[in-house]
C-alpha cells in the first residue's frame, strides 16, 4: 500500500554518517552505537556501512581503500555505486556533533519508515477475511511499541555520577519506615527481608496447585493499590475477574464465601461485605482475564491502561506462567515458557515497575513433600536466571497426614521460603493461611504448633 509513495529518506543525511564512517575512527564507534544496516534506506549505503561494520569487527582499519576491497571481493562493488561514487562520498568530512544530528535524522526517517510499513500491513490484514481484531490490534501496538524502544540507547554509567545517588539511597534506606524502600508486600516478615518490590524487578511466587499462591498474589495486589501510588494490574489466566473480586471482597470483609452458599450468612455480615465492596470500589485495581494471553498483549494492554487512566503503574501481576501464549514461530512448550519469561523481566525493566510472576512447580515436588527448591521450577530454568526474587508457599501439613481445615478451623500453616534474592538474604517465614476468605497472615508464634 506504501509502494509508488515517496519514502522518508535523506540522501544528504545518509552520505555524510558514511562520510565519517570511512574518516573518522572515532565518529565510526559513534555512529555504530546508533544504527544499523536497515536503517539506511539507500542499498549503496547499506552495503557500504554493512561492510565498514564487519571489518571493524574483525578489528582491521575502516577506511575508503579497505571498504571497497572488501566489496569488490565479495563481488558487491557496483551494486554498492563503485569506487567513483563511494570516493565522492568522502569528498566532505563532517564534524563528530553534526555526524549524530545525522544519525538521528537516519534513524528517524528509518522510524518513519518502518511505521508505514507496520500500518499498511495493519491495513491489508483488517481487510482480509476472518481476521482476529484483538489479536491484530495487539500485534500492531506491539510493534509500534517496539520501533519505539529500538531506538534509545545507552551509554556507560562513569562510578563518580553515580556516587551521590548511591549515597542518597543508603539515606531513604536507613530513613524508610520499616526499612520499605519499595512497595510493601502488605506482610511485615516479607517487606523485612526484601525492603519490598522494587522497580524492575521480577518476582515469582511458585507453588503445587492448592496452596494458595494465587490469594498471596491477590492479597499483595490489594495491598499495594492501597498505598495509592500507582494502578495495580492484575492479568488472571485461571480465574475470572468477577470471581477475584468476589475473593477480595470476602478476604476485605472477613465473611466466608462458603458461608453465603450456605445460606446461613446473618444480616450483619452482609453489611460488612457491602462495606468491603465500597472499600473495594475505591482501589486502582485491574483485572484482565483472558486465557493464553502472550506476553506482547500483557506489554500493550498495560501500556493502553496507563494511558487510558492517566496514571502511572504500581505493579503487575501474571497469574500463572505457564498458561502464557507463546509467540507462533516458538512450538517447544520450554522454550515458550522461558521466552515469555525473558518478557515479563524485560516488562519489569522497560516501564520501571515491579512485576510478580506465579508459576506451577514440577509434580517431583509435589511428590517429595519437603519445601520446594529452584530446581522445582517448572518447564524453565530461565524462570529462575531472569528472577529478582523467587518466593516458594509450602504446606507444612500436606504430607504428614495432619489436618489443619478440620482441627484448626480450617487455618493452614504455610511456609514461604525466599530461595532466591538478588539483593538480600534468603531464609523462611511462616504464614497463616485462611483459605475460607484467602487470607494469608503472619505467623506471630513462629513456633512449632498452632
């Protein structure tokens, strides 16, 4: 749809990176920081740059003799313009603060051209029959997305600019209530030994089905909506948004689900669920759940939300890994797993905000019956590379024949175990679990009975 129309392009632009690029050394490290071949619209160009790239990375000298050898040895000399044209390139040598001016310009038009592209196909599959829109809208988005964040760049970091802010860190930290530098889990033992979900960063919760990783998560999610600093994202691929809220209402309220089905619920508890519900109404939380959702869905919609709401975003929230859509070209179930969670570690460091991850254990753990390890991780020993933070739930009373819903009104103890910690220890905490309103608490007696 885009052929026949003028691309945005610069000749001027183009000719005089390359300019530096063959006089230069120093403008050629530069310039090579910022583009790529495909940024170059003219194929001259794009041959000649190609060429100049892999002989620098060989670590051989890159000038107009040495680039032109190598392309008339590889046969591509006319089809890069000849010696006559690349010669008259160098005719000009640009100034090292110009020479980036016109990378930018380089690189913008390549932006520009890349969105055209992006659209026209947007445009030629809307048209098409038996088109899926939320999966095209969700794939454009990306791929916008992605033209933008291809471009920025990154330099070094000199120790000396960074000192003050280390320092100023080492105050909030010793300064912070309760030692909290990021968002408080809503668990006093927890926020104690990480400081909190720190911007990001991806934290997993993992656990065999049961114990009650999803009501940690949800309880998090609460907490942190509370402190108003952000919307909470909570993307379910298990359960249905109405059905979380109904968790959190009765986990507000204190009331027991199974006892409204029951039907001997008195009056009073039900004004504390109307209570719980307006408390509810008022917390920045979100819910999305569509199954196999992928993770280039989970970026966009995130993204289209803060947007929408004018707000900025605490946290994220995926409930479980491991029923993530993978991407069409990925058919190995690991490799799917451990692509998207490649993703979730990138979503945490592109938008600057903790990401909590839940994911299955492997059935071996469940058999075992001891506190689960990393090598429990289930599908993907990327899940625990890409991981910040890896918290295991164990059901102290799962396999010793002990039962905790009938002998202690149906409170279970629960051990979270820290297993990995890029920044702090790791160690134990025991929790109470009321899976009646899928509440967890801290444990206070820390003990070895109820």
């Amino acid at each position: 749809m885009t052929e026949g129309r003028k691309q945005p392009w610069s000749a001027e632009a183009e000719k005089a990176v390359l300019a530096g690029v063959l006089l230069n050394p120093e403008i050629a490290i530069e310039v090579y920081a910022m583009l790529t071949e495909s940024d170059f619209y003219d194929n001259r160009h794009r041959r000649i740059y190609l060429q100049a790239k892999t002989i620098d990375s060989r670590g051989e000298p890159v000038d107009l003799i040495t680039v032109s050898n190598e392309l008339e040895r590889l046969g591509e000399l006319e089809a890069a313009g000849g010696l006559e044209y690349i010669a008259a390139i160098t005719d000009d040598l640009p100034f090292l603060s110009n020479v980036k001016s016109y990378c930018r310009i380089v690189k913008d038009s390549s932006q520009l051209r890349q969105y055209l592209s992006i659209s026209s196909q947007g445009v030629e599959r809307a048209l098409s029959t038996n088109v899926n829109v939320s999966e095209l809208l969700d794939d454009i988005s990306q791929k916008l997305f992605d033209i933008g964040t291809s471009s920025s760049q990154k330099d070094f970091y000199r120790v000396s600019e960074l000192t003050d802010e280390a320092l100023q860190d080492f105050r909030t930290m010793r300064d912070a209530k309760d030692g909290v530098t990021g968002l408080s889990t809503g668990l006093e033992p927890l926020d104690r030994m990480t400081t909190g979900f720190h911007p990001g960063e991806m934290n997993v919760i993992a656990a065999t089905p049961g114990v009650g990783k999803t009501s940690l998560a949800m309880n998090m999610a609460r907490h942190i909506a509370s402190l108003k600093k952000g919307i909470v994202v909570f993307f379910s691929l298990e359960m249905t948004a109405l059905d979380l809220t109904k968790r959190l209402i009765s986990s507000m309220a204190g009331v027991s689900t199974q006892a409204i089905v029951d039907g001997n619920l008195a009056d009073s508890f039900y004004d504390d669920l109307d209570k719980a519900g307006r408390s509810l109404h008022e917390l920045p939380i979100f819910i999305d759940d569509t199954p196999s959702i992928s993770s280039a869905e989970i970026r966009a919609k995130t993204r289209r939300l803060a947007q929408k709401e004018q707000g900025s975003v605490a946290a994220v929230f995926v409930d479980y890994l491991q029923l993530m859509q993978g991407a069409d070209d990925v058919e190995n179930h690991q490799l799917r797993v451990a692509k998207n969670s490649a993703d979730l570690k990138g979503l945490a460091k592109d938008l600057g905000i903790p990401v909590i991850v839940l994911s299955q254990l492997s059935r071996e753990a469940a058999k075992r019956g001891a506190p689960p390890r990393l090598s429990d991780l289930r599908d993907s020993g990327a899940i625990e590379q890409d991981a910040d933070l890896v918290m295991f739930l164990h059901d102290e009373n799962a396999n010793t024949g002990q039962q905790d819903d009938r002998a202690h009104g149906g409170l279970r103890r629960i051990l979270l175990r820290i297993a990995k910690q890029r920044k702090g220890q790791r160690g134990d905490i025991k929790l109470i679990f009321n899976p009646s309103i899928t509440t967890f608490y801290p444990d206070e007696t820390q003990d070895d009975g109820f």
